[in-house]
C-alpha cells in the first residue's frame, strides 16, 4: 500500500560500516522506511576521515581500499562515484629490517614467504638457510589456528617473523604477530594448510593470487578516491536518506513487545526511539555493553576482543622536496635507530610519491603511523611531541629533513581490534546469539578494510529486513 509507515530501524553508529548499513537498508525496504543513524561524534565517518594539508585533501584514517575484494569497488560504483578512483603508482615499498631498508619482497602472503629466493638481504645467511629448508622439514602441525609468530617461528625461525611478517602485521592491525591468529588475519594462508599442512612456503604460494592471463597487466591492489577515502561515508549517507544524529550517545536498548527501545542521550539530555529493529555498528567495549543485558553470551564474547590504538602524523612539506622513489617503508618492532634509539614510528607512506594525484603545485605530503599494541606509553605524548618524533625519525629513515608547511595528528584510540586465535568463534557467539530484531556490523568482525567493513553493513541490513519480512505482510514495500 503505498504511503503506508514503513519500518522504522535505528542504526548505532556513523562510521562506514553502520552507514553501509543505513545505505543497503534503504535500497532493500525501500522509501517508506524510517531508517535513523545516532553517532556519538559530531562527525560522521569513525576512522575514515580527511584533513585540508597544504592544499590537498588528505585521509587521515584510512587511505585505501583492497580492490582485490569486489565490496568496495561495486559499492562506489552503485554510489556513482567509479570515475573518482584512482590506484597507487607504480613505485615500490620498502621494510626496515636488519638495521638497513630493503625492498619489499615480492610474493609474499602478508609477509608469509612463497618464494624463498625473492626474500633476498632482508635475511642474514643463516636466516635465507631455514627459510629455504622449510619444505623439507616435514609437515606443519596445524591444528586449525595459531598465532602467526607461532606458525611462522616454529617453520621459518625468528628473522622471517620478526623482519618481514610482524611489521607487515603491525600496520594492517597494529598489533604483533605472535599475538594476532592465522585464521582470522590470513584467512587465505589457514584455508590452504587446511587443504595441504605438508609445507609453510607451498601453502603460501597456494594462498597467492592467481597470476594475470599471459600478456594482462596485473590488477591493482589498492584504490582510494581521488578527492579522499573520506568521502566515502557521507556519500553513503546521502544516498541512504537516513535521518542522521550527531552527537548521540547511545545508553541502552531495550526489547519491547513489538520490537526495541533505543535510549541515547545527546546535547538536549536523553531522548528515546521505538524501533522495529537496530543495528549495533560500534566497537566491541560498546557491544559489550549494548549487549549486556539482552544477549549476554554476545557480549561476553565481544568482551574478548582486544584492541589497539594508533595516531597519524600528516606533514605537508614544501613542493619541491626529494621524497626519493619509494612510496613507504615499514618498521620492524625491534629495530633500532642509527643512533640506537628505538624508532616512534613504525611506517611511514610518501602519499605525494605512493599516490600522484596528492603531488601539489604549492606541497607534498607523507603520513607517519604510531602506536603498537601493547605500548600506549608510545601515545602518551602530546602533538608537538609526536610530530618532533615523527619528524626525526623521517629524517633517518628517508633522509626527508624539509621544514612542514603544516602538521596535523589524528589519534585513533581503541581503533583496531585484535584477530587472536580463537576470533572468528568470538564473531560467531556474537552473530549467533543475538535476539531477533538486532543485528551488528563493525571491523572487529570480519576484518578490518573497508571492504570488509561494507560487507558486515550489508549482512546486517540483510538480517534486519529478514526479520521484519517474517514479522510483517510487507505493506511498506507497496
């Protein structure tokens, strides 16, 4: 029946995921739907967010998207902004490692080797030895999950661990490799030791992408919008039609016979929503308490998940300067200065290099990360001190000395969950136990990308207009 009260869904947080969720929310029920996002920042977009440097737009969360997974390209296409994407350039990366920077080796499996030989120096003699012997050591003992250090450790020893995998994993997740699980961070290195646990290097090889047809240009592996990844959640906001409010901090839900109470208090004091159904996008210490009372094996699960936090440090320096041929370089968690102070920074990404469109006519730009779990001392220092840091470490790392023209920070506290061993049945308690009516979407889900991170926002609003098919003759689809 047309111009009937459609459901109304309230969605508990504005970061790309729970707009992901609005978004599919709207195109799966339709016009009729009341769909309301409660954010508790005064900004929509959680970590993807953007900054005016120097004249250029530049992300300070996330910068890039897998384009190896289709969600995010289909997504920016269906938001009709496929013509604002670009790729990285062709430049290389490097890793510090040994004291010295390498290139980044080829082949790889988020450092996990495929091809011995390629490694090269980053190893020392006796390391390229029990890399290249690791086929013949028997099978893997594998039972099903593990920590990566542990795994890689035990079949390729510590160098391969602690130069090319752990930094590798350090700034995907900000976390180490002998905390974080194969299963849920290298989902693609499990599945073939599943398959065939007779080798490390084999399984890594069968983890890879297949190789391009003869003659085909590899596919790019990273995209990002030209005007900045940022504009993705607004984008995505806009084309939900969702009623957005900021500056929301939800305090309960609550079930009622004929669906949830949603308490939020905000700049005017607390105010209440009745909704059909709701989507709880928001990190795990705020399922953990959303959840406590209405699905306790949900949040006591949530309450295993473990998280990180990290800062960027932006410079804009002045156009003209040598930014060398690298697009980055990633840092080792035990390596040292070559003065022999610890480095602040582990990467860093020469954006104006890694990505052309960000080399300005008045500046350029480059992103410094920070912040491991396991050492908030790290980010404990106030912004001055972390760009004098960060400066510095730029300086012996890359030889990059320019006085900025500009400096912004963004912290991301408690930003990036942790993928222990054990994670995806965390993830499966708290899908499977949720009542009806409430679904969840967030990074510390299904992973961490913004592929990712769409994906749970789909599945979500998937779950919800399930519900309220079964509940309902549909009149609001009339």
């Amino acid at each position: 029946m047309t111009g009937a009260p459609g459901p109304r869904v309230v969605v508990v947080g504005g970061g790309v995921s729970g707009l992901a969720a609005a978004h599919r929310l709207r195109t799966t029920l339709g016009e009729h739907a009341g769909i309301t996002v409660l954010e508790s920042a005064r900004v929509l977009g959680g970590k993807l967010a953007a900054v005016e440097l120097g004249g250029l737009r530049v992300d300070v969360g996330a910068e890039a998207f897998l384009a190896r997974r289709p969600e995010a390209s289909a997504r920016l296409v269906e938001l009709g902004l496929a013509d604002d994407v670009v790729h990285p350039s062709a430049a290389s990366s490097g890793i510090r490692a040994g004291g010295a920077t390498h290139a980044m080796p080829p082949r790889t499996v988020m450092g996990v080797p495929a091809d011995p030989p390629a490694v090269g120096t980053l190893l020392s003699e006796a390391g390229r030895a029990t890399l290249a012997a690791e086929a013949d050591r028997g099978p893997v003992a594998w039972d099903g999950d593990d920590t990566v250090g542990a795994l890689v450790r035990g079949r390729f020893g510590d160098e391969v661990a602690d130069r090319l995998v752990d930094p590798l994993l350090g700034g995907v997740y900000s976390g180490r490799a002998d905390a974080l699980g194969v299963r849920a961070t290298v989902p693609a290195l499990a599945a073939a030791l599943d398959r065939d646990p007779s080798s490390l290097t084999a399984a890594a090889r069968a983890a890879l992408p297949a190789a391009p047809p003869d003659g085909a240009a590899p596919a790019p592996v990273f995209g990002t919008l030209r005007t900045a990844l940022a504009d993705l959640p607004p984008a995505l906001a806009v084309a939900a039609r969702a009623e957005v409010r900021l500056a929301r901090t939800v305090t309960a839900i609550e079930p009622r016979a004929d669906g949830w109470r949603v308490v939020a208090s905000g700049p005017q004091g607390s105010e209440v929503l009745d909704a059909d159904a709701v989507v709880l996008a928001v990190p795990p210490p705020g399922l953990r308490r959303l959840l406590a009372d209405v699905a306790p094996a949900a949040a006591r699960a949530a309450a295993g998940i473990e998280l990180a936090s990290s800062a960027v440090v932006a410079l804009a320096l002045p156009a003209g300067t040598d930014l060398g041929t690298r697009s980055g370089v990633l840092i080792g968690s035990g390596e040292r200065r070559p003065d022999g102070e610890p480095w602040t920074i582990k990467a860093v990404t020469v954006s104006s290099v890694k990505w052309p469109h960000l080399a300005g006519d008045e500046a350029v730009v480059l992103r410094a990360s920070i912040g491991r779990y396991g050492e908030p001392g790290t980010l404990q220092r106030d912004d001055d001190e972390l760009v004098a840091a960060a400066r510095s470490d730029v300086a012996a790392l890359l030889g990059i000395d320019a006085e900025p023209l500009e400096s912004v920070v963004a912290r991301w506290g408690g930003g990036l969950p942790q993928y222990g061993v054990g994670h995806g049945e965390r993830v499966a308690t708290i899908e499977s136990s949720l009542p009806d009516g409430l679904a969840v979407a967030g990074a510390a889900l299904h992973g961490v990308g913004v592929p990712a991170c769409l994906a749970t926002g789909d599945a979500a609003a998937e779950r919800v207009a399930a519900h309220l098919a079964r509940g309902t003759m549909d009149p609001w689809r009339g």
